[in-house]
C-alpha cells in the first residue's frame, strides 16, 4: 500500500477520542509510514443532553454527522461504539464496518459514592441494589439498564442521566455528611459502561460489575466498529488487519438478535454472545422486557460457528426463541 494520509472522524467525547487515537496507534503500527490525522465532529446526540436518546432519536444521533463526513470524503474512516451504531439494514449502502476489533469487557457497571461502596464490598451488584434504602434512585437513561434493573428490585427509582463519563460519575460524588443533611438531593448509584469507565482511567470507581445473568448487556457493547466507503478497497484492507475473530462473531449474532426483533432505544432489550473456551461454539444471552421491568423474557443458545453469517444465524433463532414466549407484545408495547 503506498502511504498516505488517512483520515478519521469522531465525536469529540472523551471516550470517542481515546477510540480514535488507540486506532490511529494501532494503524501506525501497522505501517509506520502512515499519516493519520483525526476529524473531530460534533453529532446531534452531543448536543442534546436534556433527554433521553429514546425522546429525541435514538442511536442515529451519534453517528450521522460522521457518516456524512466519510460519504463527502472529508473522512476515510469512522470510529463508532458499536452500541450506537444503527442495525445494519439502516446502514447507508455505501458504507461498510470493515473491520470489528479485540472488544473491551462488555459489563455494565454499578457506582456507588465512596462511602456507600466501602460498606457492599465483595458484594454482587443484585445483593447491593436489594440492600439499598426503599425507593433508592439509579441514574441511567438507558431502557435496557432501567428495565433489568427494577426486576432486580422493583421499588427502585430510576432518575435520568445524560452527559460525558465525567458528568455521570459526578452524580455520586458526595460524602456521608451531604447524604444525612438531603437523601432525596442525592443518587444513590449509578450504572455506566465498564469498558468506557476502564479506557478513560475510572476503573477504580467501579464498585461492581454486573454479570451477563445479572444485566445483560446492550447489543455490540465494549465494542468498537471502523467504518469505510465500500468502494475503498485500500482502506478496508488496512482496516481489516484489525479485525477480532471472537468479537466479530459475536457482535454479528448480537446484532442480528436485536435487527429481528426490531430492537432500537425505544426497546428494553439487549444480548451477550462470547466464543466458548476450547472450541468453535458461540453462546448467546439474550432478553426482552417491560419499560417497568415487570415482565422479563430471556433466552440463550448455544452452537457451533464459523462464520458471520453462521452467527447472525443463532442470533435470528434466539429471537424466535424468545418471540414465541410472547416477545412481540412487549416490543409493540414498548413502542406505543
């Protein structure tokens, strides 16, 4: 490949620039003759923070201002979340995610403020939110986390949080003494990506990760997608090198879940798929719920993969696992 420069365009969050610049090592790596500058954009979902994304849009938000910049060539590639990137029939024809790379931990985290974390240590997450005071509020803003969440403890409050890493984290930075003088002024915890917590230096203020049989995890989370024109055979093979073999599989299963029920930020749902120890087989964990978290259907399958389609393949079969326990009632209430 003749070297150049490459282009990149991002969000300009902490985190999408701390994926940026870790693609830009990695593709510098790979051929140190290689320029890489980065095109930082500022996305409608960055500039709406007083609502949840389900009110105002959903995951197209994050992604349309960077997927024009690649369409009109002031880019060549996108580096997204995975989790925000539109399903796959919504992607534009022109475009391809060439290439999925290593995927960080894929766990949703709970937070507590340092005092309260100091007494649940060595605690599950669902034994700390059950000790919590009646009527304890969490800050998410995701219908996933917020469904999973009240059936774990019904009589949780769920209180809406918007913003960077930083802001979110701020939310339960406040000592004992604040907490006795105004309970109610105050959250309780909140939950937040383990893998953006772990790149951007927070990984000491998880106070727990939650596991996939605790809260399952949104479709593609922990994991990062590298975009390109589909005509751009140079940058694909550059991309590609890149690729994850357990992550590709898995989020491709993951993704084909959510596509076949119709998943968006309108539905609690989400999925979990991982590569099993020792051979070829791919397991899935998927769910779907109530806003309310009342009711809970989940699934999970198991079989031998070896490629994409393969995967997306055991992904659609969880979907109808779970569509003939009655799914499809939940998603068109969940719609309504």
């Amino acid at each position: 490949m003749s070297a150049h420069t490459l282009r990149i365009a991002t969000r300009g969050s902490a985190l999408a620039l701390w994926q940026a610049e870790y693609t830009r090592r990695c593709l510098q790596q790979r051929d140190p003759s290689l320029q890489v500058e980065l095109l930082v954009l500022k996305t409608q979902g960055d500039k709406i923070l007083d609502r949840p994304l389900f009110a105002v849009g959903g995951k197209g938000l994050f992604t349309k201002e960077i997927e024009e910049a690649l369409l009109d060539r002031r880019a060549d590639v996108a580096v997204h979340s995975l989790k925000d990137l539109p399903g796959d029939s919504d992607l534009h024809t022109a475009l391809h995610v060439a290439a999925i790379p290593p995927r960080e931990d894929p766990a949703d985290a709970l937070v507590l403020p340092d005092f309260l974390a100091s007494e649940h240590r060595g605690l599950r997450a669902r034994d700390i939110l059950r000790r919590l005071p009646s009527q304890a509020t969490v800050g998410t803003s995701s219908l996933r986390r917020a469904c999973q969440l009240r059936a774990i403890q019904p009589t949780l409050q769920i209180s809406p949080l918007r913003g960077n890493v930083d802001t979110r984290l701020r939310k339960v930075e406040f000592t004992r003494e604040a907490w006795a003088a105004d309970p109610s002024a105050h959250l309780h915890a909140v939950v937040l990506a383990a893998a953006g917590l772990t790149r951007l230096g927070h990984a000491d203020r998880i106070t727990v990760r939650f596991t996939p049989d605790e809260l399952i995890p949104a479709c593609g989370q922990g994991a990062r997608a590298l975009q390109c024109r589909s005509d751009d055979a140079e940058t694909t093979a550059r991309l590609a090198q890149l690729a994850d073999r357990g992550a590709t599989l898995a989020v491709a299963a993951e993704r084909a879940f959510n596509t076949h029920l119709g998943g968006s930020c309108h539905t609690p749902l989400g999925a979990f798929a991982r590569l099993t120890p020792g051979d070829d087989g791919l397991h899935i964990l998927g769910f779907v719920g109530s806003a309310d978290g009342s009711r809970l259907l989940r699934g999970e399958r198991q079989a031998p993969v070896h490629s994409v389609d393969q995967a997306r393949d055991l992904g659609r079969q969880l979907a109808e696992d779970l569509l003939s326990q009655g799914a499809g009632a939940l998603l068109q209430t969940a719609v309504a």
